[in-house]
C-alpha cells in the first residue's frame, strides 16, 4: 500500500510538473489536524485525501477499507445481486403473465380446467377407497370367526395389505385436496398481479 501511495504521489507530481498546475493533497490526520503539502503527505498513507489545484477539490480518494468494510462491501454486493436477481425475474413472470392470458377471465378458465384436471385424479382415488372399505368390511367380517382360534396367515396378510392400500389411496386424495389448494393460490396471485399490470398500462390515446 505504501508503495502504491508513492507511486502515485510521483506520478501525480509529474503531471504537476508537466502541466505547470500546482496541485496540493491534503487529508486530516488521526489528531483531526489537516495536513497538505505538494506531494502526498506520509500522515495521509491510508487515509482519506483530497487533491486540490488552487481552492478546487479536483480529485478525491477514499481510505483503503478495513477488513470489516471489505465484508461489509461483499454483503451490500451480494446483496445487490440478489435484488437485481429478484427483479429480473419479476419482470420475466410479468412477461409470461401477458404471454398466458388475454383477459382476466382467462384466468379462471385455466384455473377451472387445472382444478378439473385434479378433481378427475380425485374422484379416481375416492372410488378406489370405497372399494378397498367394502374389501376391509368383507376382511373385518370374516376375521370375526378367529376371535377364539389362530386366524389364518392369509388372512392377516389380506387384512395388512387392504390397510396398506386404504392408506395409500388416502395419501393420494389428501395430496390431491392440497394441489387444489396450491392452484388456487397459484391462479389467485396470477390474477392480482395480473389486474394490477392492466392498471398500470399506459392508455392508449383516443
């Protein structure tokens, strides 16, 4: 860094030299005393300076930064990107919002068809629990037979197995009931982003 301020500061005196204009580097050192001379000052090394022609300030430095201003500068650039990042891609969801609809009843018709198309997997899931109740009723029935005997080994396996099912299909039509849930959100901020990107709009002139 030393080596660096001097060079500099050579640098600049030649330039002084060269194009007659006196210049002055000033900076206040750690006792809040302003020192200034025609070459940058040892005082000033790693300090904040100002170069100065006449009573113009033609030239500011900054002090080199600390270790915990080098983090902070990382974080407020990270954190830079990220929101660059984040605006972008509203920008591209705002896109795709007026590439996937014309009006905001397109809207709901996508969100009824989505929601159709779950309900179909639904209903599916929902039949198939009414038969495996009907099969655990049937199992349930016959197991009362072996309440004071062995029950057979193929009929505990039935019993396990329609059990195993009924909790299958029952997973099913609970995911299914929190996609709905999920579309609905999905199509419901799609419509309030939606409507808000028309109001926004620039009128066309009449």
């Amino acid at each position: 860094m030393l080596a660096a301020a001097l060079a500099l500061a050579t640098g600049s005196a030649w330039a002084q030299q060269s194009s007659g204009a006196k210049q002055t580097y000033c900076c206040t050192d750690s006792n809040g005393v302003q020192i200034c001379s025609d070459q940058l000052p040892q005082q000033c090394f790693n300090r904040a300076y100002r170069v100065m022609e006449g009573n113009t300030v033609i030239r500011r430095e900054e002090a080199p930064l600390t270790a915990e201003q080098r983090k902070q500068r990382v974080i407020e650039e990270r954190r830079r990107l990220e929101e660059d990042r984040a605006r972008r891609e509203a920008l591209r969801r705002d896109r795709i919002l007026f590439e996937t609809y014309n009006t905001v009843q397109d809207v709901d018709i996508q969100r009824e068809r989505a929601i159709k198309e779950i309900e179909s997997g639904m209903v599916q899931a929902k039949n198939e629990l009414v038969d495996l109740e009907k099969k655990r009723q049937e199992l349930a029935r016959e197991a009362e037979f072996y309440q004071r005997k062995p029950m057979p080994n193929d009929l505990r396996s039935a019993i396990r197995a329609n059990e195993a099912d009924i909790a299958a299909q029952q997973s099913i039509v609970d995911s299914k009931r929190r996609d709905i849930d999920a579309v609905n959100a999905r199509f419901d901020e799609d419509k309030r982003r939606y409507i808000q990107l028309l109001r926004n709009a620039p009128r066309a002139v009449e």
